[in-house]
C-alpha cells in the first residue's frame, strides 16, 4: 500500500501523488490515513510552503473505493453515522480547507466523487485539456456529503451544484472552468510543467501574506461589506507591522533606487 500515495519534497513544495492507476486511483481508507498524516505534517513544517496533490495515470482519482467502509455499519444510529462521517472524511477535508497555507489540486485525468470533493478543498485546481468531472454518488443512493454539496455550491453556485449533484453530468475540463470551480486548463502536453511552475511561483510568495489572505478570502465569504472591509483592514495592520513585509518594501525600494541611477547615467 505505501507505493499508492508517493510522497516528493522539492523547493518547498510538498507533493503528494496518487499511484493506483490500475484501479483508477480510487482512494482506500488507508489511503485517507496516509493523507491525513501528510496534511498533518504540511502544516507543522516551516519549509514545506505548498502542497500538491496529484496523480498518475488517466484518472486522477475515480472517487472513494465502492466498499462497505465507504458507510457507517449497518445498523447505527443516526448520531454515529454522522459521526463517522465527519471523523471518516469532513475533518481531513476541513483540515486542508482549513490549513494556511497554498494548497494545489493538479487533474492530469478524470476527476469523480470524493477525489473531487478533496479537490475543492484546496486553494487552486488546475486541469489538463483532458479531464472531465462528475459526482457519481446519485448512482448508488447518496450525496456528495464531503463538500459536493456545500462547497461545490459556495463556489460554482447552485445552478451548476444542480447540474452535477442532482443530474450527476459528467462535464469537461473547459465546462469546468465555466462554472468557476477549476482555475486553468493547460493543454496535456504541457500540464505537468505548468502545474510545477505555478507551485514554484506560490512557493516563492511571502508566506505570512498568504495565510492571512487565505483567511481573509475564508471570513469575507460569509461577511457583510463593512464587516469584510474591517478583516482587510485588519490583516494588513498585523503584514504592516512585520518583519516579512518591511523586508520587501525595502527590498523593493532599493531596486527602485537602482533603476532609477542607471536612468539617470543612460545605462538603463
């Protein structure tokens, strides 16, 4: 089982990559154990700035694992079955949610079930011209209840939550974008390159900024106007205020100062 989940670290990027292509990557319990434990330890280390989450083969995941593990046993009540649900899958996906730091969902292939409702934890999904979406749960008596419903909605809306949820309609990588839950659609050709240099890029963004504009996008979702304006102003007052940011500034200003000598002397 180890080989299923493979684990890499590079320049800051913690990436995690789904390796069961001969069962279309469909997630075991085991599995989710693996990732709760890596999402642990993401989130304690200073120098792992991003997590990746990906996949080989045609599938970046076909959804849980169709087993009787995948429900609470038969016979509990009503209050266990929610709570085996939450300990199960909700606290692994809020914990993604939750983390304050980058976290990317790179779809080399499809993308169904609970592998996509993983994916709209995380902060940025990027697709391969080659990838489709569905929720498949409707075919076996269920909903999408890790975040298909509740967070497909807050972020496509519940016109589209209807389409794939109720419907369960299979959608392409460019639909997908359309209804606003996946960021960018790279050709497959280029994807992985692509998907390496975006991490690259948010791995190199100051950090403090971007655990506080990841709770601060969190908060405003669910704020009134004024209230949204006050956890901006807030934000910044503690950036202002720190050492990250008055590096930069004067990172920046120095830079600024030598392009404008090199005006001056008509060397620029």
């Amino acid at each position: 089982m180890t080989d299923h989940i493979i684990e890499r670290e590079e320049d800051g990027v913690l990436e995690l990559r789904f390796n069961r292509p001969d069962k279309l990557n469909a997630i075991t319990p085991a599995m989710l154990q693996r990732l709760r434990e890596a999402v642990t330890r993401f989130a304690a280390t200073p120098a792992l700035r991003v997590m990746l989450l990906a996949a080989n083969g045609s599938y970046f995941t076909s959804g849980l694992e169709v087993t009787a593990e995948i429900s609470p046993p038969e016979g509990s009540s009503t209050l266990e079955g929610r709570r085996w649900y939450r300990d199960s899958y909700h606290r692994l996906f809020d914990d993604i949610e939750a983390i304050e730091k980058p976290i990317v969902a790179a779809h080399q292939g499809h993308c169904f079930g609970g592998g996509l409702e993983m994916s709209l934890s995380c902060d940025f999904r990027l697709a391969a011209r080659s990838a489709t979406y569905r929720l498949p749960e409707i075919d076996i008596g269920a909903l999408p209840g890790s975040g298909g419903v509740s967070r497909l909605t807050r972020i496509a809306g519940p016109h589209w939550a209807r389409w794939l949820v109720i419907a369960g309609e299979r959608v392409s990588a460019d639909e997908a974008v359309t209804m606003g839950f996946v960021h960018r659609v790279y050709d497959d050709t280029v994807f992985d390159s692509e998907v390496r240099a975006f991490c690259r890029k948010l791995a190199a963004q100051p950090q403090e900024m971007m655990g506080l504009a990841k709770l601060a996008i969190e908060l405003s979702q669910d704020l009134s106007r004024d209230q949204a304006r006050n956890v901006e102003r807030i934000a910044n007052s503690i950036l202002f205020t720190g050492s990250e940011h008055k590096t930069m500034v004067r990172t920046f200003l120095e830079r600024q100062a030598v392009k404008r000598r090199l005006r001056e002397s008509g060397t620029a």
